[in-house]
C-alpha cells in the first residue's frame, strides 16, 4: 500500500510540474509572406504540421501514469516536434510577428 500511495505523489508531482511548463509556453504567431493567400497558407501550415508529427511522434507512457523514466521522453518528443513545426514555417517564408 505504501508503494501505490508513493507512486500517486510522484504522479501529482510530475503532473502539477507538466502544468507549469506548459503554462510557461508561449504562443508563436507568424505573418505569411506577401502575396500568399490566407488558403494556401492554411495549407502550408497543415502540411508543416503532419511533416512534424511524422518525423517526431509524440512519446506516450507505457501506462496510464508516465514513469519517471518516461517524462523526458514526453518533454523532448514534444518540444523536437515542436521546433521541426516552427522550423518548417520559417523555412517556407513565414516570419514571426513581434
């Protein structure tokens, strides 16, 4: 029993840890480039996307709860998914707006 109760901390913990990652998280808003219409940049960015998500796919725990070996799994596969995204955008001619 004493190991379920230390187990169900250690979840909260790295649960309440996720929540405050991510709410350190900032929303990054690009400008199109010029002469592109709003469609094809919908586009572009659904493409961007599904290219993200295929060359790094999200790590998922084993079990319902993420082992501590698994949460920097979780971070990482994220946050590489993440800059593979924005670095698409840029690359297709997006800037950042500021």
């Amino acid at each position: 029993m004493a190991d379920c109760m230390s187990l169900r901390k250690l979840s909260f913990k790295f649960l309440i840890l996720f929540i405050l990652i991510s709410s350190c998280a900032e929303t990054i808003k690009y400008n199109r480039p010029v002469g592109m219409s709003a469609e094809r940049a919908q586009q572009i960015g659904d493409m961007c996307w599904s290219n993200a998500n295929v060359q790094s796919p999200i790590y998922m725990c084993r079990a319902l709860t993420c082992a501590p070996d698994e949460f920097g799994l979780v971070v990482s596969s994220i946050s590489r998914r993440d800059r593979l995204y924005h670095s698409c955008l840029l690359n297709q001619g997006f800037t950042v707006n500021r």
